[in-house]
C-alpha cells in the first residue's frame, strides 16, 4: 500500500486504499454531526467487584462512514472498552457508571447498557457486530461456512423468506471477495485459510446491515499480503454500508493505512485523540510519542532493537560472522517434507552461521513453521537433512542426543504451549533441566534464577503462575525456558505476532543482546518484513515451499531477485 505526503507536510494522503475503495484522489474524511452519530460513550467507568477501577470516564463518538482505530499497549483498556458497546463486561468487572447510546439508522435511539439480556443479545449482531482477533471464535468449526451466514440471520429473522435469506449470504460472500458458489458454501472452516477464515467472519458481521461495527485486532497474526486484502475488505464494507467502525489493535502502521481517526488510550484514560494525520504525524501526549517509536520501519532508521549498543561487542568478542569457519554452524539440504499427498517444502537449502540473524520470511502456508519445527525436530517426517557443526542431526528430537537437543532449541508463537498455566514459571522453566538429569534441584533453581534476571525477569517470577504475567513477560519465560541449556541455536517461531509495539521492541532489545552477548545464533520466523533489519542479518523468503530470495539483509531488501519477494515489500504498512 503506497501513500504521499499531504500539501500539509502533516501526513500520507491515503490514495491507493481510497481507489480500491472508490475515493480518488487526496482523502476526505466522512462528515461528523447529530444525523451521522451512530454511537455515544459517556463517561464510562467499570471497576472490579473489589473496587479498582480499570476505565476513567470513557468518552467515545462513531459516525457513518468512519473507521476509528482505538490504540494502546495491552491492558490500556481499549477491549474493555470496545465490548461495552456491545453491552458486554468481561468476568469479575462491573459497570460503575456512563452511558453507551446507539442510534439506529431506522431512527431508534437505545441506551445499550439498560437492556435486559435477552435484549443485548437481540442487539449483538443485528444493530452492533463483533469481529475477534481469532476467527475461531466466530466461527463454528462444525457448521458449513454458508450455514453460518444463514444462522446470523435465522436468528434475527432477517427478510420475509428462505430464498431472500440465501441471497443475503451469496451477497454478503461477493461483497467480501469470495466466491458465493455451492461448492465454497459448502466447505468447513477448516478448509479456509486464515485470512478466507477472516472474511468469512467479516461477510456475518456484515450480513444484517449493522449499525456498528467492533473490530477488535483482526489482522493479527495474518502475513502482509492477506491483511492487505482483510484491511480493503473493511474499508470496502465500512463505506458501502455506511457502517460506524471501532478497530481496536496494537499496530499503528496499520492504523495509518486504515483508520479516519484515532484515539489514544494508556491505563484506562483517553490522552490522545484526533484526526489520522494529526495524531500520527503530529503527537502530541509522550505516551504516543513512545508507541509510535517502537514501530518498526523497514529502513531500521528507528533502531528498536537497541543493534547500535551492541555492535563494538560482538565485534570485539565474537568478530565477523561472515568470517565464520567453512562448515556452517546449521545446515538444512535438500529438506523436503509433505503432509500425505500435499507437499509443502520442496528441497530447501539453508546455512546459518555461528552468531547470524535469520529472518525467515514468507505468507501463510508457506511452509516456513514447517522447516522451522523440522530443523528443531519437531517435525520427523522430513527427509533430506539437518547438520549442526557438520554432523546429522535425527529426524525426531527424541531420537537426538542430549547434546544436540540442548543446542537447538524452539521458541513457539504462544508461550502457554511452554508454559504450564498449572505451574510456576520457575518449574516450567525447570523442565529441560530436569530432562538432562545433570544437575541437582538446587543446582537447577540456581540456574532458572540466573536465565530469568539474563531475560529481564526478577527472581521472583520463579514462583509465579503464567497467568499472572503480562503477554511480554510470558514470552520472555518462554525465551528463558530454551535458553536455561546454553543453546547455540534459538528457532524463534512468530514469537511477537500478538504483542503490542513497546513489548515487541523489548523482546527485540533482549534477543539481540543475548545474541551479542552469547553468541547465539537466531532462526527468525515471521511473516512481518518491517522487522528485518531489527532482528537479521540474513534474510530468506520462502515461497510455496521454496526458498526464492536469500541473502544479507540490504541486499535482499534493497535489491530483491524475486517478484514474490517485491510484492510483500508492496504490502508492507508503514508510518
């Protein structure tokens, strides 16, 4: 998506995603007055039933036609606020004061929060949607993708027959950008990629002409090019249906792309509201000012990783990796690996050297979790091979040697699948320790102590539950947990999809002073190409199971061989 700066110095003009949408030319925000108000939060206050309150007096307003992008880092309150405009408070929270007022389109004007329950519900759906983070949550994964449709307006009563129904979700498809066949009616969840998933959540929201739509991070976790198309799909919808949007995220890039305006929100509070431009190009609260500079930019101009402070001393203790030995410290040859009849990589070829970044790059399905977990030998299936300091490494983790587990070790996307919610952090973090039968228990507390203060963690996290921690500090527990052997190899799977920019930045900062500190060598894998020169030294793009670009970082970046490489570059939200 391509912008130019506004005559104002103050901002990109939105003009590719407005042609897409129908708006040529230099953007025009919607009209903003009592005829276009759709929603109406004032002084919105919830606590918890012990008495601390989370919200300060919420004020929100949503016209037709617009997009607002609510911001903030995680637990700022910008959910909480969100779902109660659909008259939802989550467990142990309660409503201490304020108003949300909807204004229907038909003329009716609802006080949200006095209804009954079977009201809100009646409301949810019909006159204000929800669309989740994960699509698994509004889809049904044993309900046909057109049976879902038509359940939504089933249970509204939608129009005065079934075929009017069924026209309705075939309508609803097209408008969305996919097929409306019998054939795609037909096909389960399952079936759909992410991003189709996305749609179909979309096309449900969309299907009884809502008045309001909550979007609440639906991009998250989804590669540059389908959250383009998800992006374009709700800009489309917004307009064509003269719907008023709220887009709860994390991500400021992709509110620049996106939004009409944007509202700022630190611990509960509003600090910061404003038109797209102003707010983004022009901050004015400290607070903003901080998220906007963790984002990354493609350039690395911004430096969030904190690469400069640890330059001299990798330079001084480690020296050049590109000046490593002739054997490669990991070696992948000739892997291929398929899933029944479907194969998924086709003869990939990949050295990392002792001390190298590699910023494993490509869309959904294409293939790169599934090298990721083959090279860690969490994928047996494989053949061809894995070599670390030139000796083959077992297909099956459990068939390697304990030496070779220990240096290479994976780090998933979600830290729960490291991390048992039933124990402390300190015993999760205990378990490899435990597998090496080495050490004593006192001699592997002394141990996990140390990891959690070289991850930024107090000792005290050691007695700690996952579920009292933060989402950054869930992941740094679970960088602990594959760092508590010394590895010389971290295989770091989508490790910052779901955090917000300031928590990503601080994972960022600790990898590459590990890195530099420790020699590590980092398999980088994520779908977010703004990160390359944050975290990599290398970069390879993988393609339909095929490694199509590989190289240094700039020159990958700034001189791509491939189209497929060109085109994420296109995509790329940007500030």
């Amino acid at each position: 998506m391509t912008t130019s700066i506004n005559a104002d110095g103050k901002g990109p003009k939105k003009e590719s995603l407005w042609a897409s949408t129908g708006r040529q030319g230099e953007y025009v925000p919607p009209v903003r007055n009592d005829d276009t108000l759709v929603l109406r939060i004032r002084d919105l206050r919830l606590a918890t039933y012990s008495g601390t309150e989370i919200l300060h007096g919420v004020d929100i307003d949503l016209y037709r036609g617009e997009i607002v992008g609510l911001v903030g880092e995680s637990g700022s309150g910008k959910t909480t606020a969100g779902l109660a405009a659909l008259g939802h408070v989550r467990t142990g929270l309660r409503i201490t004061d304020g108003t949300v007022t909807l204004h229907s389109r038909d003329g009716k004007t609802t006080d949200v929060l006095s209804l009954s329950e079977d009201e809100v519900r009646d409301v949810r759906g019909s006159r204000v949607a929800y669309i989740p983070q994960d699509p698994a949550l509004s889809l049904n994964p044993a309900m046909r993708v057109g049976d879902q449709i038509r359940e939504v307006l089933d249970i509204h009563n939608y129009g005065s027959s079934s075929s009017e129904r069924a026209e309705r979700v075939r309508e609803v498809m097209r408008d969305v950008d996919l097929p409306d066949t019998d054939e795609y009616l037909a096909r389960w969840p399952h079936q759909l990629s992410g991003g189709q998933q996305q749609r179909v959540g979309i096309a449900m929201a969309f299907a009884m002409y809502p008045d309001v739509l909550i979007l609440d991070e639906p991009t998250t976790g989804l590669d540059v090019t389908t959250q383009n198309h998800v992006l374009n799909t709700i800009r489309t919808m917004t307009m064509k249906n003269d719907v008023a949007s709220l887009y709860i995220t994390h991500d400021l890039a992709v509110v620049g792309e996106l939004v009409d305006r944007v509202i700022v929100m630190l611990r509960g509070d509003i600090v910061e509201e404003g038109p797209y431009n102003a707010v983004l190009y022009n901050p004015k609260h400290a607070y903003t000012r901080k998220l906007l500079g963790a984002i990354p930019d493609l350039e690395g101009d911004r430096d969030i990783a904190g690469n400069d402070r640890w330059a001299n001393s990798w330079a001084e203790v480690h020296g050049d990796p590109a000046a490593s030995a002739d054997t490669p410290l990991l070696q992948v040859r000739d892997l291929e690996m398929a899933y029944g009849d479907n194969k998924v990589l086709h003869g990939i070829d990949l050295a990392i050297e002792a001390g190298e970044s590699t910023l494993l790059l490509g869309e959904s399905g294409s293939g790169k979790t599934t090298l990721a977990r083959s090279i860690a030998g969490l994928n047996p299936g494989y053949t061809g091979d894995v070599l670390l300091r030139g000796k083959e490494l077992a297909h099956s983790s459990r068939d390697r040697t304990l030496e070779h587990r220990k240096d290479v070790q994976y780090i998933f996307q979600s830290p729960f699948s490291s991390l048992n919610p039933r124990r402390t952090i300190g015993e999760s973090m205990s378990v490899p320790l435990v597998m090496a039968g080495e050490l004593s228990r006192a001699e592997q507390r002394d141990i996990v102590e140390e990891t959690l203060e070289a991850v930024q963690l107090d000792r005290s996290f050691y007695d700690r539950r996952p579920g009292d921690l933060s989402g950054g500090e869930r992941q740094r527990a679970a960088i602990g947990r594959a760092l508590v052997n010394a590895p010389s190899v971290l295989v770091c799977d989508e490790i910052t999809s779901a955090l917000d920019v300031s928590v990503q930045a601080s994972i960022l900062r600790l990898l590459a002073e590990l890195r530099y500190e420790r020699g590590l060598s980092l398999l980088f894998v994520t779908h977010n190409i703004a990160l390359a020169r944050h975290i990599a030294t290398r970069v390879a793009v993988l393609n339909k199971g095929v490694i199509v670009d590989d190289g240094p970082v700039d020159d990958v970046l700034d001189n791509p061989q491939h189209e497929y490489t060109r085109s994420l570059l296109a995509n790329i939200p940007s500030l």
